[in-house]
C-alpha cells in the first residue's frame, strides 16, 4: 500500500485528485528572483481535464497530460537506528504515472484596463 502523498515532497511534483501525484515537466526552466523554496510560485487550473494551466505571475503556460512510458516511485531517505548495519534506508513514498508537459513559450497574460483608469486625473487650479 502507498501512504497518501505528503507535503514536503520536491516541488517538481503536484498532488492531482485523490492521491495521484503527476510530474510537471517544463521546456526550459523557471527564473525567479530570490529564494522561493516551500513557497507557492503559481496556480494549477484543472477545471478543464484534459487542458491544464499554469499561471506563473503574468504568464500562463497550457499543457497537456500524458502517461508516463515507464512509472517513476518517489522515495524518501530515512536514517536507521544504531543497531541496524545500514546507516540509512529508503521507503517508496508514491508512485508517478501521469505527467502534465508544458512545452510551448508561455503566453503573457494582459489584463484589460476600463477607460476611466486610463484618463489623465484632472488637476483642480485655483483661479
């Protein structure tokens, strides 16, 4: 049996649906300003199945999902006591089977600005 995924698990992976864990797999890499680890850099849409998107700031980048040509076990490393000959061990956390490819340019993301935003503010000059 596979324990249900856990959050401390590498960022590269997403926790998708009911205990099913998906490798997200990018053309290129992700460039950020400081040190964003443990932290959220973006949102996952999953409200159309077989369209996933990723917004990253300003860009929105579409994927799409696909199975894994081989499963992929996520494990983590565990000391062992100090009667054991090993001085570690591992237990398989997950299985991957899925992944969700993000191979196109990300598409930039402009938000729409009413009229009245883009007036020059009128200046009140005292006569």
């Amino acid at each position: 049996m596979v324990p249900p995924p856990d959050h401390s698990l590498p960022p590269s992976l997403a926790s998708i649906g009911s205990n099913e864990l998906v490798l997200l797999e990018f053309q290129g890499s992700i460039e950020t300003e400081g040190d964003y680890t443990g932290e959220i850099i973006g949102n996952l849409d999953m409200t159309i199945e077989s369209k996933p998107t990723l917004r990253i700031g300003h860009h929105l980048l579409e994927g799409k999902i696909a199975s894994l040509p081989k499963p992929l076990a996520v494990m983590r490393r565990t000391d062992s006591t100090s009667d054991s000959e090993t001085p570690y061990s591992f237990d398989i956390v997950a299985i991957i089977r899925k992944k969700i490819i993000f191979s196109k340019r990300p598409t930039p993301i402009v938000e729409t600005v009413s009229t009245h935003a883009m007036e020059a503010p009128k200046r009140n000059r005292a006569t």
